[in-house]
C-alpha cells in the first residue's frame, strides 16, 4: 500500500540524515516493484520531496529517483516519462515556478539526471523533449 511507499521514502530522505542511506533507497525502490501501483503512487511522492524547500531532503529524494530509474523498470521509467512528472521536475528549474527558491545543486543534479536518461532512454520522448525545451530556455 501507498502508506509503506511513503515511510520508506520518508527515511531515505529525512532531512536529518547525514548521508545517503541506502538500506532505504533500496528497500523504496523493492517496495515500488512489490506494488501493482507502485510507479504511479512513487513517482506523485517523489515529487513532493524533489520540490522540497530543504536542499538536503531534494537532493536524496532525486538520489532515489535515479536509484527507481535504474532499478525499476520499464514501468517506473514510463512513469517519468509522462508529461505530468516532467512538467514537475520543470518547475523545479524554471524561474516561472520555483527556480529562483531551488538551490543551484539541486537544479544542477535534476538537468544532469534528464541529459543522462535522454541518452540512456532514447524510447522515452517526452524525457528528451523536457531536456531540449530546457536547454533552450537556457536553463
């Protein structure tokens, strides 16, 4: 269920963690496989913590999002690729939005994160249209 989804991501991303834990990275990225929802639901929670007014807790949230991309599937990755996350991990950087509240780090890892997956995903259009539409606003 949705509720152990967000107790796993909330320990991987407390803000009082003093580093990366990835007993709890990995045991979200498990409990995303094991739920017949589990990109839908992980990926609305995800976005919660990447737009996090606390640099800390983005950070590791986008940790965990690269950890998902990597360990998730074909599922997780279609989940990213949808415009409706996209258009979330945009607001992060365009000063439209929050850009001008985002840390530089935390608006760095989420352009590195869609130039990496436009490379390694060239299926998933619409993560390469975000990357481009980005790099033209000269973000």
């Amino acid at each position: 269920d949705g509720a152990s989804l967000e107790s796993w991501l909330n320990k991987a991303t407390n803000p009082s963690n003093r580093q990366e834990d990835w007993e709890y990275i990995m045991g979200f990225c498990d409990q995303v496989k094991k739920e017949l929802e589990g990109p839908q639901i992980s990926v609305k929670l995800l976005v919660h913590k990447i737009q996090s007014p606390q640099e800390w807790e983005a950070l590791q949230a986008l940790t965990v999002l690269e950890a998902c991309m990597r360990n998730c599937g074909r599922g997780f990755h279609n989940e990213v690729g949808k415009f409706r996350f996209l258009n979330e991990l945009v607001k992060v950087i365009s000063p439209k939005y929050l850009g001008d509240k985002v840390s530089e780090r935390v608006k760095t890892k989420v352009i590195t994160m869609l130039y990496s997956w436009t490379v390694s995903l060239p299926d998933e259009a619409k993560i390469s249209e975000a990357y481009h539409m980005l790099k033209l606003q000269g973000e």
